[in-house]
C-alpha cells in the first residue's frame, strides 16, 4: 500500500489483493479498510488505486476503485470484474 496525501489516493496492487481476498469477494474501499488493507485519512475513506504489480488468479469483483489499464487487464483475465467505470490511464 502506498499513500499519495496531496490527493488522498492509497495505491494497491494485485499481489495484496491476491493475498487478503477470496475468490468472488467484492473489493471496495470498505472491504479494504475491514481487512485492513486501508485506513481512513482526515476522517474519511480515501480513493483507492489499483495498480498492476503482482499477479492475480482470483475472479474478483472489483467496485468504486479506480484502476490502472493493466490491472484492469487481470482483474479481468482472472474471471473478475470490474463494475463501474473507474479505470484511470496509468499504465502499471
């Protein structure tokens, strides 16, 4: 986890989610904070970014995160999906 304070973004990559969540299970920045992944700033739950690094085998439902293109590519190589339009364009 890597915390961007100027704009409150907490970066994520896939080899934690691969670790902390089962398949099928919903990845949302509560499902984050309750397994600890996060932690709010200032009071509030900050934005959370998913980047690329690691590799993921688990089909995860993945909601109100935003999402560079190559995690977007394995969430969704993986049987996961994606289910707002959050994908941002950082390629990692």
């Amino acid at each position: 986890m890597i915390l961007n304070a100027a704009f409150q973004v907490v970066i994520v990559n896939l080899d934690i989610l691969e670790k902390k969540f089962n398949s099928e299970e919903k990845v949302t920045p509560e499902t984050l904070s309750e397994k600890g992944i996060v932690g709010k700033i200032r009071g509030e739950m900050p934005k959370i970014k998913i980047l690329g690094d690691g590799k993921l085998t688990k089909a995860l439902i993945v909601e109100n995160c935003l999402t560079s293109k190559k995690a977007k590519e394995a969430i969704e190589k993986a049987g996961g999906k994606i289910t707002a339009k959050t994908t941002s364009h950082v390629d990692r």
